[in-house]
C-alpha cells in the first residue's frame, strides 16, 4: 500500500469509524 492510500484510509477510518463500526458488529453476529 502506498502511503497516499494509507493515509486515505486513516482518515476514511477516523471519519466513517463510528458509522462503519456498528455496521461491521451487525454483520458479524448475523453470520
């Protein structure tokens, strides 16, 4: 991974972290 993308992803996971976070818990205890 270049750094550009990991910098994007750090600032996708600080921005998107609180509304992605439940999604991800949902989607594991729905398996």
């Amino acid at each position: 991974a270049s750094p550009r993308h990991a910098y994007t992803r750090a600032l996708l996971d600080a921005h998107l972290g609180l509304d992605t976070e439940p999604l991800l818990q949902q989607a594991g205890a729905s398996r």
